[in-house]
C-alpha cells in the first residue's frame, strides 16, 4: 500500500504579523498536484490542522478546498487528527458521516478504540487514528487515576490497542506527541504541551506498530530505526527552521508491514532565511550571499553594524520588504550609568555614599564643618532606627 | 510570599466554602484563573490581600466584601496560609452584622504554624495575635510589604500594571525604597532640611533677640551705649561725696531727741502710781466684810458636833420602823397558806374509803393469774391445728386434678398418633422397590443419550471428510490433466523439435517414421516445456492421487465407525421402550417423591418408637398420684380429731374464769392491776406531804410576831434619847447670842474656807503699803524739773533723716542702673558672635540639603542618586526578558536628563526602539508593548529585589488581565516567558478570560463558575 504521511498544516498562522494563509495555500495546492502523480493509497494528516483552536474563517475554507479535492476528486481516502493547537471538539464535527465519504477525521479519543481499516492486495492494514489527548481528558474517559503525563496516556493507548488487535494484521498508528529523544531538535514554533514538564513520550513505546506517524515536531525526524517518523510542518514557521528544507513523506508498505520510503521536497514560493547584513551610506546589503536570497523571502537579519543606525528595519525593509526580525548583536550594551554597582552600594556606610554623592555633583572632597554636620545627621538618624 | 491554602466564605461573589489548594500547582509552576465576567476572579486576590492587611485591592472596601448572597447569620470568613522562606503562617479574619446590624464586628487572628503529619493539617505552633494593628504590624514586617506596595508590586492588578513603569521619579522612589531598604537615604535628607529650618529659625530668633536688647539699653549701636555708661559713673562719684556732711547734722538731732524722751518717761512714771493707789483703796470696804464673817464662824464651830448627832438618832428610828411594816406583811401571807392546807386534809379524808375498795380488788386478780395464763396457752393449740387441716384438704384436691389431666392425654392424644406412625412404617419396603427401578432406568438414558452424542460428532466429521475429499478429488483431476496437457505438450515439443529440420526442407524423410509426406508438421510454439517442468508435473499428479486415496481411507473408517453406532444406538432405544421418551423434568420429578416418600416412612419409625415411650410415662405418673392420694386422706382424719379435743379442754377453762372480767389475755390483765396499784400509792403519798406543811407554817408564824415585839421596844428607847439632846442644843444657841439655829447653820464656815478669807485679808494690807512707798520715791526725785516740748525735737530729729535717707537712695539707685547697663553690653556682645558661629553653620547644611535635595545639574536626591544604582540593575535583567517577548526589538533605559526644569529626576524610563534606533517615551507604546514590558520590568525587580534586599522574598506574583491586548504570537512568548520563570519556589498566577490562554495552560488552572446563589472554585490540575 502507498501511504502519504503529512502533519502541522497550521492552517491561518501569522508569522511576525504576515498572514501566511496564502503561502500555505499555494502550498498545499502543490501538495495535492503530488497526490494526484504518486498515487498513494491513503493521506495521513498527523495533526495541528490549524493554528488556532478557532481559527480564522479562510483558513477553514482553505482546508475545505483542499481535502475536498483529495477525496472527492482525487479519490484518496484521508486518514486525520487534531493536535494541540486544533481544537478536539470543532476538528471532529461530522466525523461519522464524513467518514462514509473517506474522510476518517479524529478530533477528540473515543473509547473503545476502533481502527480503520483498509485493505490491500496482501490484506488489511489496521490505521489507529489517536488524536491529540490531555491526561485529564483520558483520565475521565477511562475512570482511571493513574494517567497523570502524556506516556501514560500513550501506555494506557497502547494496551487497549494491543488487547484487540488481531494477529498477523498489519498495524499503523497516526498519533502527535513529542518523542523524548528528540529533546534539542524542536524549533520555536512549537507550543510547549504542558505547563510543568512531563510531555515527553518515550519512542520505544510504539515498538508495537509497523509504522508510526507522528506529528508535532517541524523538523522530519525518524525514531526506532525508521518506525516512528515525524513528516514536519507543510512550511518554515519559525527563523530556526530556517536550514531544514520540509517535505512530505511517501512510504510503500509491503505485506509483512516493512516498506520503503521517500521525502518528496515542498518548495514555497517565499523562502525563510536567517541573514547577516550591514548599512552603510543609508544602504543595506547582504554580507553573506552563500543562500539566493530573493526580494520577497522572510528573512530574519542579523545586523553587523557595530553603532546605532537610525531607522534601521526601513533602510532594510526598502531592499527585502518581507525583512521580519532586526537583531543587533554588534550594538554596545547599554550599561549602567552609575559609577556604582549594587553590591558597593549594599556594602557602603552612609556617609561614604553621601559622600560619594557629593564628590560626584560638586567635583570637590567634603570640607570639615560639612563633614561635622553630615555626621551629626547620621548619627541621629541611627539612633532613633534603633 | 508563596501562598499555601486559601479559604473564602461569604465573601464576594462567593456564597459557600471554597477551597484553594495552591500546592497542587507547585508543579507547573504557573497557574490561571478564569470565568465569565463578574464569577469572582480578581476577588480571589481581595481576599488575599484583604487576609493580609484587611485591605481590598482596587476600588472596593472591605465590608463591601461581603457577599449578598448568604444569610445574615451565616459570617464572611478568609482564612490565608502563607509560607515566607520557611515559616509558615496563618491568618484568619472574620465578618459579621451585630446585633443592631448597623455595623460589623470583625475578629481576627494570626499566628505561626507548622505541618503536623499525623493529623495531616497545618497545627497552630505561636500564641496568635487578634488586635487589628498589631496584625498590620507584624504582616508589614515580615513581609516586607505595606499594603499599598503590596498592591503595586505583588499582585499586578487590572489597569495598574504599568504604574511601575510609567511612574516618574517620586513615585518610583518611593516604590524603590520600600524594596530595596533605602528609607535611610530618603532620611537623611530630610534630615538636612529639618537641621537647615532649624538652623534659620534660631538665627532668626538670634536676631530678634539682638534687636531686642539694643531697644533694652535704648542704644542703636554699640560705642554710644559704652559713652552713656561713663558718664554716669562719674555723676556716682560726686554724690558720694556729699554723704558726710549730712551723716553728721543727722547724727546731733537724734541725740537732743532721746534726752527729751526720758524726761517724758519719768513724769509718766508718777501719774501711774497715784492711779494705782487710788484704785486700791476702793476696796477697803470689801476687806472690813470679810472680817466680821471670820468671826461669826469662830463662834458656830462648836456646835456642829451636836447637830451631828440628834441627826443620827433620828435615821435610826426612822429604820425600825420601816422594818415592823415588813413583818406585818409576812404574817398575812402565811395565814392564808395555814387556811388553804387545812382544807386541803379535810378532802382526802373524804376519799379514803373509796381506796380502800380498790386495794380488795387487786388481791383478787392476783390470786386469778394462772388461770389466764393457761387459757392462753389452748387457744393458740387450735388455731394451728385449724391451718395444719385446711393444708391437707388443699393438696388432696391437687391430687386428683392431676390424676385426671394425665388420663385425658393418654386417651385423646398418644394413642391415635401412635396408630398413624404404625401405618407408616408399614409401606416402607414398597417405596424402595420403587427407587430401585428408576435409578436403573435413569442409567439406561444416560447411556443413550452419549451414543447419540457421539454418533453426532461422527457425523459431522465424516461430512467434513466428504468435502476435503471432493476438493482432493478435484485436485487430483486438475493434476493429471495438467500433466497430460504438459505431456503431451512435451511429446508435440519432440514433436517439433524433431520436425524443425522438416520445417525447411520438407523433402527430408520424417525421423519417426520416415515418410516423406508430412500433412501435419508439429509446430513449436512459445511456451516450451522442460524436462524438469514434466517431472514436476508428474509429481504433483502422483501427490494428488495419493492424497486423494488416503483421504478417501479416512472417509471409509470414519463411515464404519458411524455405521456401528447407529447400530448400538437403536437397540439401547428399543429396550428402553416409552421410558426413553419421557420429559427430563418429569423423570426427575418422580425420582424426587419416591425418594422423599421412602425417607418419610423411615423417618416414622422414629417417632413411633418416642411416641410408646411417652405413654407409658404417663401411665407410671398416674398410679404414684393415687398412692399419695390415700395417705393425704389417713393424714386429713387424725387431724380432725385432735382438733375436736382441745376445744373440749378450752371450754373448761373458760368457765372458771369471772364472767364479766374479760381481759384478752393475760397481759391486758396486768395491765390493770398495775393501773389500780399506782393510784393507791399516790393517795397515800400526798396524805403526808400535807400533813408536813401544815406543820411547818405555825413554826413560821410563831417566829415573826416574836421578832415585832423586839423591834417596837427599841424604838421606844431612842425616841427618849431624841429629847434630850435637842434642849441641850437650845440653851448653847442662847449662850452665843444666835437667833435661831437657822442663823448658826448660815454662819457655819468649812476650815478651808476660813483659811482662805484670812490669806485675802493679809494680802490686800502688805500690797496697800507697797503701793504708798513707791509714791514717795517718784515724788522725791521730780521735784524741781522742767520738761521740754517733746514735739518740735521730735520734728527736727525725723527731717534731717529724711534728707539723709534720700540722698543715700539716690545712689544705690545710680550704682544699679550702672551694673545692669554693663551686664547687658556683655550680653549683646555674646550675642553677637554666637551669631556669626551659627550663620556658617547654616550655610554648610543648606548647601548640603539643596545638594540632597536635587539642587545639582541631573536634579537628583540623594536617595534618588543611590537608587538609580538598584533601578539600572532592575532595567539590566527586566531587558534579558524584554530582548525575548520583543524579539530583540525594544530595551529599557534609565535616563538621567532632566526633563521638565525643576522636577526631580533620575529614576525615569525610557525604550529605545532598535529598528528605528531612536528613544521613545513609555507612555508612547502600544496597549500589547505596554504590557509585556511591564510585565519584563516588574519580573526583572522581582529578580533583583529576591537577590538583594534584606527579607523582601518576591516568591509569587500574581498578574490580573492584561493579556488580552497582546496578539496570539506575543501571547505565545508571553506564556514561554512566564512559564520559563527561573527558580524552583516561583509561582505564578494569571487571571485572565482569553480563552486561548485556557487551552494553553488547560492543565493547572482554577474555574471560577458562576451560580444563581455564588460561584465556586473547580481545580483543574494533574
């Protein structure tokens, strides 16, 4: 069987204030014009649809269109689920009846677990469809008190499905999580699932599948061997994914559950770059020109010029107008501009504060009788603090 | 501050308890509170801060606080457990109406606690604080915090956040020193400018004093003040010269005087005596008096004696007589007790025969005694003998009741039960014929049924091995027919093969057969069949074939096996017969009676055998009841007869007793007799006893007439005695020339008294002669004087004193004005260089204080100077955080320009903007920018202010709304920042309603939802 596997659309997200609905559109019309020439059997779409829980109306339109034209047109069955960012309840609306058309869309887990199935000339491949789940949501579902992080979610998953699943079957899983060995290769884009830590699920834990699909994680990496596999995200949406080209995957699986498997490269029309430039004469130019770097490309600029240049992004902003970030890291760190630091303030009597304060204003050492009545100030004042 | 455990009741929109347990998200760290608009989130943190301080946050009061929607009665409680470092504390305070519900009370109480794990909750370990001030004192100190800081730098509330950052300098300082423990700064200046006010005042002061003492001497400067003063001092110097003269012209007059005076003195000596003479000689009279009084008293003395004693014998007489009344009086009485005691004898003699009576009877009962006694005795006898019969009727009748019950029983009840028993035991051996039977039929089923079940299974087998066989069948049909198909594939290849020369010249000879005509030369065609294909071929036609026969062998014993069951199975049917068909439910049926019907009839046996025994109980029962029946009766009748004898006995003894004497026994009797006995005796006893008193009141009597007759003789004799003494008296009263003895007595003096005219008399003359001789002597020494005019001398003596006073007055008064002139030269000059001291004194501190003050060219205070030092390391972490929500776009500065002429400066803010490289003001920044540099700058504080102040610990900060003016992507990096918060004992907690926000942090947040009567708090947390 020839499978799709794609993930993180993030359909209707604004990168720097840029909505890039239209990118992703153009995006994914190149996506389906390479379903429609490989062929594959069925699209996974591992989650995060869209960018917001409620997104914005075009995206849905957008994503209306395109799987419309997958499924109705193309006649390819499209196996989905929600991420973090979807929202479980919006994502999963008509599920059953959309299902009767090869639109297999998970938004919220339902118990029991029920694969879909589908079938090829060496037999059936059971697809376990499990959407994004927060271990209070599992928790209530299944009356169990244990689940407390996303692996115990995932181990308690994985039992229910390993007590059904028939011998000998084929299985594949689509799933979003956040594999731990992949600690260090996440980008910025990503939202951190869980505020206080214990996220991570162990790959190990999907020894079980023939393939596993992932998504959550923009970069396309691959666990277990080649097993578990993360696509990546339809396009760069952050400045750190800039060196990581993205792609789709496209995996033929054979009848005892090993396959082979290629990237297919997605090309957007406006690249990312992280750049090095400086300004001179009111001017900016590049200093680096190892990437092609088009006019429209989002670029991220690193700023080599080591003083303050006025109005900076707009010098830049008239040679690449799609220029998003300015850092600086030449620029003179503002210091402070006392001549004291907090630790000789703490650890300085009074009067040699006063003093110091003194000698800065008025360019001269304190004279005797001013040293007296300073003194006699102090002294009082302490007095009566203690 | 790191809260522990909040409890609010009736407290703003919240009715009931709730309950927050800020532990649970000690994991997360960050924790958010939502819910619909007015649910009660910001009022979470009211309670906190009300807990705290009794203040609310924002704009609303603390009674306010209390919720509308509970009962009068029900109070409005917080309770707040907080842990500073590592001290735990708890503060409670409650609310409620009084009595009158115009006011409220409040309580309240704070105290130290730790965690006790038994008990599993926190135990209070201090003695609690419950005044209200003192609870403010204590939370400030600890904390660090007043409530208004509390309230700008620990819970950012809604709208203020940016105080912080766009506050100008004087607010800010205030906020500074508060955190960073710089008050003393702020001190010190203002102590410069109290010193410095000080200062002026008292040189004021000086400087009026100045003025003052001038206008005192009445001077304007000094120099004249000073020429002033000499002149006076010689004007002194010529007054005292003139003192001398007048001393002496004083010194003559007062001479002249005194002589004078004496002269006066003598002559009024002499007027004094004659009066004193004159006065003395009008008393001559009195004296003439008093001397005849002595001697009248000389003549009476002597007879005072006899005047005593006539007196004497009078009292004496005058007593007796007194006494004779006395005796007269007593004799009345006794009479009259002599008369009542005679009459008294004369009525018991009247009794005495009635007494006598009386004595007979009572020998008479005593002689009866005995007899009485032994009535007694047959009496009680009988009685006995009476109960002891009625008990023996009693148990006969017992008897024989009992006797007849136990025959009924036997007839009525045993015996036909044990006829009913006996039928039963009878049928036994029936019923277990019975049972044999069918336990055998039941056997016989059972075998047939597992014959069928088998023969089933064979069945179902066999079918199975049809169709296996079919297929095989199949199969091996296919193989042969491949193999023929190949075969001859293979024979038409030869074929070919050998006919290929042929093919291209078909004149040649065929190889087989050698003819020379070939009508049908074998082609080739594509699919060539190999030797091995053949072989293969073969094979799988012989495999086929083999499989086939032996399945085919299967099938024919499994069919045999069938076969013979059916068989068996047929004549176990038949010898069954009709039983085989029966129900299994009905077999059973009947099994189950015949089983109960057998164990019934063994079971009779039992109870027949019981029931044999009984009966014959009863029967032993009623012969001994008949037995006792008889002796009962022989018993009853010896009885009876003893009974009839001792009535006889009593009847005899009654008829020697006196017939109208019923006593009731023997002892009422006695009674009686004793009675009577006592009655004689105290006849007799008073008989005597008047006897005896008659006796001894004639003895009385006699006594006292005998005693009047004494007494009147006496009398007699003194009465003569009387006489003579008074014409004794008479005839001496004549002798001395007395009138009447009235006169005597007048004239009679005390010794004392006449000792006493005799003294006066003596006196008067010796003072007489005195008097007269110092009259003498005056006269002789005035005799030829004259005296002068005491006046005039005394006029000119008073005027030269006068002068001479005066003059000395006028110049002590010259010497003291000179003296107090110079003390107050001296003083001014004093005054005039402490004045100078104290001017360089105050222009160095003014100068210091205008220094301090701002007074300098960035128009810095002191404290503010100091300050800036803390603010620049605030902006220096607030800018790390800032670099990351602005994507390293904007960076705080401290800026020291002064911005408006005089105001203060140096704790102002500014950002500048890295993509247009300018500065901008803060209040320029948007709704978003504004808020999450806020946010950077109060993170950044917390973080200096944990790392250097003195006891400040900024653990947890709470932020009320202000995330809905932020984008979804700075939402993002503001979430990345609050949770990424350095620090292990940091938490944070947003209020906010945005819903995104919801889904972000979904596990660690607090629900508030609202309800018609109150909201409620719902954890959702891992």
């Amino acid at each position: 069987m020839k499978i799709l596997h794609t993930a993180d659309w993030h359909l209707g997200k604004s990168f720097n204030n840029y909505q890039l609905l239209e990118e992703q559109a153009k995006m994914l019309e190149k996506l389906t014009q390479i379903i429609e020439a490989q062929k594959p059997d069925v699209v996974l779409l591992a989650g995060d649809i869209y960018d917001r829980s409620v997104p914005p109306a075009n995206a849905v339109k957008v994503f209306d269109e395109t799987i419309s034209k997958i499924i109705l047109e193309l006649k390819t069955p499209l196996i989905a689920i929600a991420g973090n960012h979807d929202s479980p309840e919006r994502i999963g609306f008509g599920a059953g009846l959309l299902q009767k058309q090869g639109l297999h869309i998970s938004g919220s887990i339902e118990l029991p677990i029920r694969p879909i199935i589908l079938s090829d000339e060496f037999g059936e491949i059971y697809f376990y469809a499990i959407p994004y789940t927060e271990p209070e949501t599992l928790r209530y579902l299944s009356k169990n008190d244990d689940i407390k992080t996303h692996q115990d979610v995932f181990d308690w998953i994985l039992s229910q499905i390993k007590a059904q699943h028939p011998t000998g079957k084929r299985a594949v899983l689509v799933g979003h999580a956040y594999i731990s060995e992949a600690e260090g290769n996440d980008s910025e884009s990503e939202r951190t699932l869980l505020v206080g830590g214990a996220a991570h699920v162990r790959a190990d834990t999907f020894e079980f599948f023939d393939y596993v699909a992932l998504g959550h994680l923009h970069r396309p990496l691959s666990f277990l061997g080649e097993k578990v596999k993360y696509a990546g995200s339809l396009m760069k949406y952050s400045f750190s994914e800039a060196p990581y080209a993205k792609s789709v995957l496209m995996l033929e699986m054979n009848a005892k559950g090993t396959f082979t498997h290629e990237r297919i490269l997605l090309k957007p029309s406006k690249e990312v770059h992280r750049v090095k430039g400086e300004i001179e004469d009111k001017k900016f130019r590049l200093t680096e020109t190892k990437l092609d770097i088009q006019k429209e490309d989002f670029l991220e600029v690193s700023l080599q010029n080591e003083e303050i240049v006025p109005n900076a992004m707009q010098i830049i902003q008239r040679e690449y107008p799609n220029a998003m970030v300015l850092r600086w890291p030449e620029l003179p760190k503002i210091t402070s501009k006392s001549r004291l630091t907090t630790e000789q303030v703490v650890s300085m009597s009074e009067f040699e504060l006063f003093q110091d304060f003194y000698t800065f204003f008025t360019k001269k050492e304190l004279d005797k009788p001013k040293k007296e009545v300073i003194t006699k100030v102090i002294t009082q004042i302490n007095k009566e603090n203690n | 501050m790191k809260p522990i455990r909040l409890e609010v009741t009736a407290f703003g929109a919240f009715a009931d308890k709730q309950i927050i347990d800020f532990e649970i998200f000690d994991k997360s760290r960050l924790f958010l509170i939502h819910g619909p608009t007015g649910s009660g989130k910001t009022t979470l943190f009211d309670a906190m801060t009300y807990a705290l301080y009794g203040e609310t946050t924002g704009a609303r009061e603390g009674k306010s606080m209390r919720s509308d929607h509970v009962e009068k009665d029900t109070k409005t409680e917080v309770l707040f457990i907080f842990k500073i470092g590592l001290q735990i504390y708890q503060i409670h305070r409650s609310l409620y109406p009084n009595a009158k519900e115009d006011d409220f009370i409040t309580k309240q109480s704070f105290c130290e606690v730790t965690w006790d794990e038994q008990i599993q909750q926190y135990k209070e370990c201090s003695t609690p604080l419950t005044k209200i001030t003192d609870i403010k004192a204590e939370v400030e100190k600890i904390l660090g915090f007043t409530a208004q800081q509390f309230k700008q730098i620990v819970i950012l509330p809604q709208g203020k956040f940016q105080e912080l950052l766009i506050a100008p300098t004087d607010i800010k300082e205030k906020i500074l020193i508060q955190i960073f423990d710089a008050k003393v700064y702020e001190n010190i200046t203002e102590a410069l400018n109290a010193k410095s006010k000080l200062f002026k005042k008292q040189l004021d002061d000086m400087n009026t004093q100045l003025q003052a003492q001038m206008q005192g001497i009445g001077q304007t400067s000094i120099e004249e003040a000073k020429n002033h003063y000499e002149l006076k001092n010689q004007s002194l110097a010529g007054l005292k010269n003139q003192t001398n003269n007048l001393l002496k012209a004083t010194q003559e007059a007062q001479k002249a005087y005194q002589d004078a005076k004496l002269q006066h003195e003598d002559y009024k000596q002499k007027l004094e005596a004659e009066k004193l003479l004159s006065e003395h000689e009008l008393k001559l009279g009195r004296n003439q008096t008093q001397k005849a009084q002595l001697e009248q008293a000389e003549l009476a003395e002597p007879l005072r004696a006899d005047l005593n004693e006539i007196a004497g014998i009078k009292k004496d007489i005058h007593e007796r007589k007194e006494y004779i009344k006395t005796v007269d009086s007593r004799l009345i009485s006794y009479q009259t007790k002599q008369t009542d005691c005679a009459k008294a004898l004369e009525n018991l003699e009247n009794q005495s025969d009635d007494i006598k009576q009386k004595q007979k009877k009572v020998e008479q009962l005593e002689a009866l005694k005995p007899k009485y006694k032994e009535r007694d005795k047959i009496l009680s006898l009988t009685k006995e003998t009476k109960a002891q019969k009625e008990a023996t009727e009693l148990k006969i009748k017992e008897a024989e009741q009992k006797i007849q019950k136990n025959k009924q029983e036997a007839e009525q009840k045993i015996n036909p039960e044990i006829e009913q028993f006996t039928l039963l035991t009878q049928k036994e051996d029936f019923w277990k014929a019975e049972l044999t039977k069918y336990q055998n039929w039941e056997k016989q089923r059972n075998e047939l049924k597992k014959l069928r079940s088998q023969y089933t299974e064979l069945d179902a087998k066999l079918k199975e091995a049809n169709i296996n066989l079919d297929g095989l069948s199949q199969e091996r049909l296919q193989k042969s027919a491949n193999y023929d198909a190949l075969d001859a594939r293979w024979r038409k290849n030869q074929a070919a093969v050998l006919a290929l020369p042929l093919h291209e010249d078909d004149s040649l000879p065929c190889p087989v057969c050698g003819a020379t005509e070939h009508p049908q030369l074998a082609q080739s065609d594509d699919k060539t069949v190999s030797d091995k294909d053949l072989e293969k071929a073969k094979k799988d036609r012989n495999k086929a074939e083999q499989d086939y026969d032996n399945a085919k062998k299967q099938y024919d014993q499994i069919a045999q096996q069938a076969h013979e069951l059916k068989v068996r199975g047929v004549a176990f049917a038949e010898q069954l017969g009709n039983i085989k068909d029966k129900a299994e439910e009905v077999f059973k049926k009947e099994l189950e009676e015949i089983e109960n019907a057998l164990a019934a009839a063994q079971n009779a046996h039992k109870t027949l055998k019981v029931l044999k025994e009984k009966l014959q109980n009863l029967q032993q029962e009623i012969q001994d009841l008949e037995n006792q029946l008889q002796s009962l009766r022989k018993q009853l009748d010896a009885q009876n007869q003893q009974f009839n004898e001792e009535n006889t006995a009593l009847q005899v003894i009654l008829a020697q007793l006196p017939a109208n004497d019923s006593f009731a026994d023997e002892k009422a009797m006695d009674k009686f007799v004793h009675k009577i006995s006592t009655e004689i005796e105290k006849y007799l006893e008073d008989l005597n006893n008047l006897h005896l008193e008659k006796d001894k009141i004639k003895e009385t009597l006699d006594k006292q007439n005998t005693e009047k007759h004494a007494t009147q003789r006496e009398i007699k004799k003194l009465e003569s005695r009387l006489e003579d003494k008074e014409k004794k008296l008479i005839r001496d009263l004549e002798k001395r020339k007395f009138n009447s003895l009235e006169e005597m007595q007048a004239a009679l003096l005390t010794e004392l008294e006449r000792q006493k005219l005799r003294q006066e008399i003596d006196i008067w003359a010796s003072r007489h002669a005195i008097l007269k001789d110092s009259l003498e002597k005056i006269n002789q020494k005035l005799k030829d004087l004259v005296i002068p005019e005491i006046h005039d001398v005394e006029a000119d003596k008073n005027k030269k004193e006068n002068d001479l006073q005066q003059h000395r007055e006028k110049i002590t008064e010259l010497e003291t004005l000179l003296k107090s002139y110079q003390t107050q030269l001296q003083k001014i000059e004093k005054t005039q260089e402490d004045l100078q001291i104290l001017d360089t004194q105050a222009e160095h501190t003014l100068t210091l204080y205008n220094l301090a003050n701002g007074k300098n060219e960035l128009n810095q205070k002191f404290q503010t100077y100091v300050l800036s030092v803390f603010l620049d390391e605030v902006v220096q972490y607030a800018n790390k955080r800032l670099a990351f929500l602005s994507q390293e776009r904007y960076q705080l500065r401290r800026i020291e320009e002064v911005l408006h002429g005089n105001r203060k400066a140096g704790l102002d803010l500014k950002v500048f903007d890295s993509y247009s490289g300018g500065e901008r003001r803060v209040n320029n920044l948007s709704g978003g920018e504004t808020f999450f540099t806020s946010l950077a700058l109060a993170l950044g504080l917390a973080d200096v202010a944990t790392a250097n102040a003195g006891g400040i610990r900024l653990d947890s900060m709470f932020i009320d709304e202000g995330f809905g003016t932020l984008d979804s992507e700075t939402l993002d990096l503001a979430i990345q920042t609050l949770m990424n918060l350095d620090g292990e004992h940091r938490l944070v907690g947003i209020i906010s309603h945005v819903n995104e926000l919801k889904e972000r942090v979904s596990s660690s947040r607090l629900e508030i939802i609202k309800g018609k009567q109150g909201s409620k708090v719902k954890v959702h947390a891992n």
